[in-house]
C-alpha cells in the first residue's frame, strides 16, 4: 500500500522494511533483525488529532503572528492536517524554500541544527560569482586588491553587527574561527592580566549548563574557580557576595544549553553590573546555541545590560561559512588590549633587538579614541589589536552574502525564532504520546526541568534531548539508537553533547556515579559505554532549524516508532492500522479516541 506523501522519504529512496531490535547488556549492544513497515500514516498525524480532543482547536488563519517568545498557550501548534490553514512564519512556505534553496537537505532528516545548520544554495553560488569577479588581496597590504578586501571586511563587520542588533556605536565584532576560539582569546587575557594581582589568579564562575569550552577556563584561574550547580545558587551569588572575593573575576554562562536547549536568564547582566562588591566582575555570555534560532536585540538593545563579551558561531545560524566572532562590549574591551600575546597586524611596532617591546593596536585605539569608537576611515576598532594574523577575509566574504541570503529567505530571526518554536514544541508532544503497547509506559524520556516550556521562547530553544526506554524501563543505548538512525538516513547527536554539567545534572548523577564510569573506561564519544549500570551516560539530541519542516519531524517520530516500540499480538496489529501507542494510553473514552484517530486516518490517506 502506497504510504501518504508526508512520510515520503525525503531522498525520494524507499526506507528499508527491515529494521532492528537493539537489545543491550552492558556495554555489548545486539541487533536483532526484525520485519516492520512503516505504518500508513505518522504518529505525529494520529496524536496530534488525538491530543486535539482535549485541547482547543488551532488558530484560525487570520490569528496575528505570536511574539517569538510567546508562552505555550498562545503558540499555534502544527500537524499535517492544519499545517497548511496556520500563518506562515516565513513570505513564503518552508517548503517551497527547501525545494529552490536546500535540494542538498534531500537526502536524508537532518535533525542536528545545534552542531550546525544547513547553508542555502543562493550563499554559495553568490559567493563564488564574487570570488570569480573580484580580486581580493590580504588587507595587510596596500595594494588596490587589498584596499578592496579591507572596506569590504569593515563592510561585514558592521553588517554582522547589526544583524545581531548590536549597535557599531558601542560593540566592536572580533572575527574568529568559531566560539571556542573567542572563549579562548578572552580567558588568555584575564590570565595574563591576572600575573599582575597579589594572589596571582582571577576568580572565574561558571554555570552547569556551560560548554565544554566555557569549562575550561577554570584552568587558568590557578584554582580560584566555582561551577554554580542551579539558576538559585547564581542568583544567592550576585545577592549576597562575598566581600572578600572583589578582585579581577569572570562569570560565564550560555544563553542556552547546548544539551537540553533550555535558556537561562539574561537578567544576571544586569545585576552584576549594578553589584558594587562585583565590580571587577566581567561577564562572558555564550550565545552560540542561543542565536541560533533567537534573535538577539534583547541581548544588545540596552548597552547597561548587555554582556561585555558575547561569543558566537556563525556557521551554526547561517551553515556557511565556518566563522565564529566575539561581540565585545567597548566599554569593556580595553581589557582584552592587556594580553601578552601579540600576532601579525595587532601591533603598530615590534622592537627585538636590543630590547624587547611592542605597540598595541588595540591599546593605543582604546587610549586614542573614545569608547574604542572607529575613525571616519573604518580605522581604530579594538578589533585591530585582537585579530591575530591574516584575517579569513575569504570567509568574511562569504558571511556578507549569507546574511543576504538569510534576510532574503526567512525575512528575520523573529520569524525563525516563531518557526522552529512552533516545530519544536509539536516535537516534544509527539515524543511524549509514545507510548509501549504492553503496559503503556512512556517509550522517551525527556529531559527538561519543568513542564510546558516548549513554545515559551524565553525559557526554551528548538532543542529536544532524550532517551529512549524499553517496556522494562531499561535504557536503549544512545549509540545504538543514533547508528540505527543514521542506516535509516536521520541525522541527529548522541553523548555527553560538550556539556558535562548538563548531562550529569539531566541525568541525576552523584559525584560518586561519575567517577564510576570513569573507571569502567567510560569517555566522550561514540565508542564510550552508553549505559552503566543501567543508568545511561548520555543522551540523544534533536533540535530543529530555520528549515526544518512538519515532514521531518514527522518522519523522525514514525522511525522511534517503528524501531523501539515492543510489538503487540500479530492479530491484534493486523485488525487494525491505528498505532499500538495510542491503543495502549489509558483513557475512559478510549473508544471515542480510537474512532476519532481511524477517521483522520482515513482522510489523511485519501489525501496523501
């Protein structure tokens, strides 16, 4: 029987009828063959409908467009049945966008936007046309093509900052290879800075939801560091701190998880600003998963509350090209002019024999102009002093047509910042109506700190992160489950996810447990030892893009579905097509549901 085109594979390739069963112990993982189709239609379709009966019906198309950080009752939520009568969040629907702009996207569900999203084709064919036409010499020389890759490097600058809502006026953009090299380039100034203190550190404050790059600044501070183990303890901090620490200090948290996709508070800024014993605390704001998906005016709009050094990653909101940058604070970027180390067109003049001393670029900027503030010739950014060596002004290049390309196909981050909410929320509701046949107990663990935050745009990203359990409520190992998605040509992550203090925090380890793994030869990675114990070490990550469509989301449902749900009789299965999880939700009117999700059904396949 002929399946409804939403469940088409993407790639236009059959998926394959064989499917397997993971059954783990230990360490060992086996893969049991077993016959499944793909069921008529997808889940999503069936619950969706499902869930309808006891919700209110989707807004009608003249709704106004919600805020982007609308709570979760007033966001739309999608299904395949009312997919085309909701507002499009874009001028023109994702789907026509992803036919002219992604056909690269067409082989397979590609559901890992938080490593990086996908880059349109405009981006590329626009970049080389320049490259093709142009020529562009380094910006350290003085040659005419250099001339030209310079103001065109200033160009995107400006144009990157104001894509972000950062006013040039009073932030300055560091171009670097991605967000870890920006954490880095701050983390060495304060350790250089901090030679110059009586104890010889700086105090440094993380939060557990930190990157694995944010965590490694603890080892420059020469051990004066703490990792805030919950939103309270950060909060009694910057209440009540302590007297005796107000030396040089940094506090770095993210904007959002990198594991769970939830957000944390902007509002710390502030009140670290305003705290008098803190006033030699700096703040270093990861947005890298956060600007992804949201926009970021909030975050720049008001210069007392911004952070003083925000780093990004490009390539995670555009796909190409691979570039990260630091957006500094001017009023606090003086300090970065303060590190030792000095790299090739950073410096105005280098003496090596006879004594050793060098001229800032960066220094003498902060000390020569106001707030950093460029000159009416580009010249005089804090940039110049922190750019190490030749810039990637090829890549620069690149950056100024995809956000072009950008604007021109999804029209802001608003209206992504509504799409991938309005997805990731219908995600989440599916995931959770799975349910094991047998005895109904949930096939997905999902890991969130509380309930209904997908849709909020203030308290949750386009991020789902998960584990799947058996009947028994035994753990499929995460890397099974992620081998066993990438045969079937969905593509999502699975592990520790680069956030130590998340995962062991979602997964409500003890210190004690941890070390446990460790010994047992545990480490990061897809060749580490997935479940210990029975308790999982890691967990398997979703999260969804600016391009990202109902099929997908659809498609990626019906493959949990039909890989981990336990089968039920053979007879029982064949009388009816509605899917074992819903037969197995415990409900009085279950009678009424089922004839309910039958009808859908029904209409969804003559559709299709």
């Amino acid at each position: 029987m002929n399946r409804p085109s939403f469940l088409t594979r993407l790639s236009g390739r059959e998926h394959k009828e064989k499917s397997a069963a993971v059954v783990q112990s230990g360490s060992d993982v086996n893969l049991v063959p077993k016959r499944r189709l793909w069921r008529q239609s997808s889940l999503a379709s069936l619950s969706s409908a499902f869930q309808g009966l006891q919700s209110p019906p989707p807004s009608p198309p003249s709704t106004p467009r919600p805020s982007p950080n609308s709570s979760p009752e007033t966001l739309p939520t999608p299904s395949p049945e009312n997919q085309t009568s909701l507002p499009s969040c874009y001028e023109r629907p994702v789907e026509v966008i992803r036919e002219e702009q992604y056909p690269h996207m067409n082989n397979g569900v590609y559901m890992d936007h938080s490593g990086t999203t996908i880059y349109a084709r405009a981006t590329v064919e626009r970049f080389a046309q320049k490259m093709c036409s142009n020529l562009y010499g380094n910006p350290h020389s003085a040659s005419e093509p250099a001339k030209i890759s310079g103001l065109m490097v200033d160009d995107i600058r400006e144009k990157a900052l104001r894509f972000f809502g950062a006013d040039p006026r009073h932030f300055d953009l560091v171009f670097v290879y991605n967000a870890t090299a920006a954490i880095k380039l701050v983390a060495d100034a304060f350790r250089d800075l901090s030679e110059q203190t009586r104890s010889g550190s700086f105090w440094y404050g993380y939060h557990r939801d930190s990157h694995t790059s944010l965590v490694g600044v603890r080892e420059l501070a020469n051990g004066e560091h703490r990792c805030f183990g919950s939103d309270a303890e950060v909060e009694a901090w910057l209440d009540n701190p302590d007297p005796r620490r107000s030396g040089l200090a940094l506090f770095a948290f993210p904007g959002q998880s990198n594991l769970t996709g939830r957000r944390l508070p902007l509002s710390w800024v502030r009140k670290l600003r305003a705290s008098k014993p803190l006033r030699n605390t700096y703040s270093l704001f990861d947005a890298a998963a956060l600007a992804m998906t949201s926009p970021m005016a909030h975050v720049f709009g008001d210069v007392d509350a911004a952070p003083d050094f925000t780093c990004v990653s490009l390539y995670k909101i555009f796909g190409f090209p691979d570039l990260g940058g630091l957006i500094v604070r001017k009023e606090s970027g003086h300090i970065l002019t303060l590190r030792k180390y000095f790299g090739g067109g950073t410096v105005s003049l280098v003496s090596t024999i006879g004594s050793a001393w060098h001229m800032s670029k960066g220094l003498d900027t902060a000390h020569a102009v106001p707030n950093g503030e460029n000159d009416e010739h580009g010249h005089g950014g804090l940039h110049e002093g922190l750019e190490d060596g030749t810039l990637p002004f090829h890549s620069i290049l690149a950056l100024g047509e995809a956000i072009d390309v950008h604007r021109e196909l999804f029209g802001s981050m608003d209206n992504i910042a509504r799409h991938t909410l309005r997805l990731s929320r219908y995600l989440h509701d599916v995931m959770v109506s799975l349910r094991h046949p047998a005895n109904g107990r949930p096939l997905c663990k999902i890991y969130t700190e509380e309930e209904g935050v997908y849709g909020d745009g203030t308290k949750q990203g386009a991020t789902v992160a998960f584990n799947v359990l058996r009947a028994d409520r035994t753990y499929v190992s995460y890397a099974a489950l992620e081998k066993l998605a990438n045969d079937a040509g969905i593509y999502v992550r699975s592990g520790g996810i680069c956030c130590p203090g998340g995962v062991f925090t979602a997964l409500q380890y003890e210190p004690w447990q941890l070390n446990r793994a460790r010994s047992a030869g545990h480490h990061c990675g897809s060749d580490g030892l997935s479940v210990i114990n029975e308790l999982p070490t890691g967990v398997v990550r979703a999260s969804l893009g600016a391009m990202s469509t109902i099929k997908e989301v659809d498609a990626f449902v019906s493959f949990l579905r039909d890989t981990f749900i336990e089968e039920i009789d053979t007879r029982s299965r064949e009388k009816s097509s509605i899917s074992p999880a819903l037969v197995s939700v415990p409900d009085p009117n279950l009678e009424h549901h089922l004839s309910t999700c039958e009808s859908v059904q029904q209409q969804l396949v003559a559709s299709g």
